[in-house]
C-alpha cells in the first residue's frame, strides 16, 4: 500500500494549503498563507489508526484537521477504517465468534482476504477493539480503542474546538467508491446526511472530502457545498524518477471499472497536466498528489534504507504559484498530502 513508502514515527502530516484556498472559517482567522497541519489517521505513529484517542492525540500535537476513512457498515453506518477489511486493524481475526466471516472480496479488481466491515452490524463493530497495524510501531495499546462513527468523530472535533479556542476540521476520505455503490452501500449521500445533521453541510464549516476516485466527486459537487479534494496515486517511482502507474494504482478505479477507452487510456498523470487541472477543477476545489509528483527521486546508491538510499530531484511545477498573474496550473490551490 502507498503508505508504507511514508516512514517515520509522526502520524501528523503537513498540508500545504495555499493563498485564498484556506478561509478565514478553515484557517481559524490565522494568516491564510499558513499550512494546515492533518492529522494522518490520528497519530498513527503513537496510537492505532482511526481511534477517536488518536485522532484527540494529534490534536493535541496541533492538527487542524483530523482524517477519518470513512467505509460503511453492513446497517449503512459510516465507520473510521482504512479499508473495508478490517482484519489488519482490529482484533476480529481473535475473535472466535466471528470466524465464519472470513472470506475473500474483489476490491478494485484485486482479490482481498479478510473480513470486512460490510459484513458486520455497527453493533458488532463496536464490539471490536482497534490494533496498530505496522509491526514497528507501538502495540502495547492493541484492543484498547472502540472503532469511532462519523458522527463520534465530528463530536469530538466540535468538543475539541471549545477546549482548544481554535476551530478543529475533519478531513474525510470517501474509501473504494465504486465498491461500496457495487455492493449496495453507497457512502457519498450518507456523508452528506451526517453533515448537515451536525450543520456542517455548507461551504464555510470545517470540511475537506477527499477521494482517489472521480465520478463520486462530480457527484457530491451537487450534492454539497462543502470543498472537494482529488487526490492523484502512483504505484511507485522508477530509479529514473518517472512514476510508475501499475495497476491497481494506475488510475481512479472508476475510470477502469467504467470501460470508457478514453478513461482507459488515461493514468493518474493525466490529472496534474493542464488538460486534467482544468477538468479536476471544473468539479472540485484542489488537488492531494502523491509527494512524488511534487519532488520526485533517482536511484543514488546512498546508505540507508528505503528511500534514505535515493537523491531528490528538483521540484516539478505541481506546486502553488498563487497571484493574479496565476497560470491556468496555478490558478487555483492544490494540497500535497500523504496518499493510501
């Protein structure tokens, strides 16, 4: 998964928000040119993924915005995992009761083995516990933490507002949009819903949604006000630099799943040329590319793990260059975050 490319302890990652795109109601009345600090998951590196002590965590670390993944219950609830098999970050796999679930689902187009959240009342997920799901990272607060709903995090972000006399936002990722729509658990309405029963659904509330996938964002363009976000994967980068677009990160899984040769034809890439700006922001307010588009790498052969064995590359011109002099892949304000 792309996340494994994204080391260190700190789960809090920094999101350039540029110029006008960050008003005074998201920016808490600070200067707009300042980055907006997401809480990745929480504090992914301290606590288990997507519990509301995680999320409270990073709050505390000075996020601005926390990051729910948001997948759907098998009763249409709106539930914080990172993907809709849940056997890697929580204990159900311990769980005898639940055994018989186990089983084997094609999500875009790739065959997953595991038990997922479709599967299971939200009564029953709150009978799971929470578990770190990277083995260097701590694990002494396994089986700790309840899975939080939607609407236990947007509490929380309201109740951490007041405590902290600033505003706290959620950054919620709509998680497998074509999937979900394929199994009868569309989760796009059901976000909106929750917003404006908490009166988040209008363009100024403390609000980013964010998906890898296309159609579901031209959808909620209609559906709220609030402020979209698409974001833009890659497999890996090459040892020369270049991005490699292997399935199943080669593009929106809507795109492929819709069978249109034009989409087909298509990578990921093609949404930060200027063809694909003008299209994204034709039906949503920014971008969150993979870091790679932004600073890419070349094989060096520098000691140290990983990366820490690349050179970095200069900075490509996926970057924001606000003003009124702005070009058309500059005129409106992109954020640069951690991909899935």
């Amino acid at each position: 998964m792309r996340l494994a490319k994204f080391g260190g302890a700190l789960a809090v990652a920094a999101a350039a928000l540029c110029s006008t795109f960050a008003p005074t109601a998201l920016a808490d009345k600070q200067s707009a040119a300042r980055p907006l600090v997401i809480g990745h998951r929480g504090a992914h590196g301290y606590l288990p993924a997507h519990t509301l002590e995680g999320y409270a965590l990073a709050i505390e670390l000075g996020a601005d915005f926390i990051e729910p993944d948001l997948v759907s219950t098998k009763d249409g609830h709106l539930i914080a995992r990172h993907e809709p098999n849940i056997v890697n970050t929580t204990d159900v796999a311990s769980r005898p009761e639940f055994a018989s679930r186990r089983r084997t689902a094609v999500i875009d187009g790739a065959p997953d083995e595991g038990f997922f959240a479709s599967d299971f009342t939200l009564a029953e997920i709150k009978r799971l516990r929470a578990v770190q799901d990277f083995a260097d990272r701590l694990q002494q607060f396994n089986g700790n933490f309840e899975v939080p709903t939607l609407e236990e995090i947007i509490a929380l972000a309201k109740r951490k507002s007041e405590e902290k006399g600033r505003q706290i936002g959620i950054y919620p990722e709509v998680k497998h949009s074509t999937y979900h729509k394929s199994i009868g658990l569309p989760i796009e309405q059901r976000l909106v819903n929750v917003l404006a029963a908490a009166g988040w659904n209008r363009r100024d509330a403390p609000v980013i949604i964010q998906s890898f996938e296309q159609s579901n964002l031209r959808e909620l363009r209609h559906m709220t006000p609030v402020r979209l976000i698409q974001l833009i994967d890659a497999n890996d980068v090459n040892r020369d630099g270049t991005l490699d677009y292997t399935a199943p990160f080669d593009r929106p899984y809507d795109w492929t799943a819709s069978g249109d040769p034009r989409l087909l034809a298509r990578t990921f890439g093609y949404l930060v040329t200027d063809a694909g700006l003008r299209e994204v922001k034709s039906y949503a307010d920014g971008i969150g590319p993979w870091k790679r588009y932004i600073v890419s790498s070349v094989d060096a052969g520098l000691p140290g793990p990983g990366e820490a064995s690349r050179k970095l590359l200069p900075p490509t011109d996926v970057m924001c260059t606000p003003g009124p002099s702005a070009t058309s892949r500059s005129a409106w304000y992109p954020i640069t975050r951690e991909t899935r």
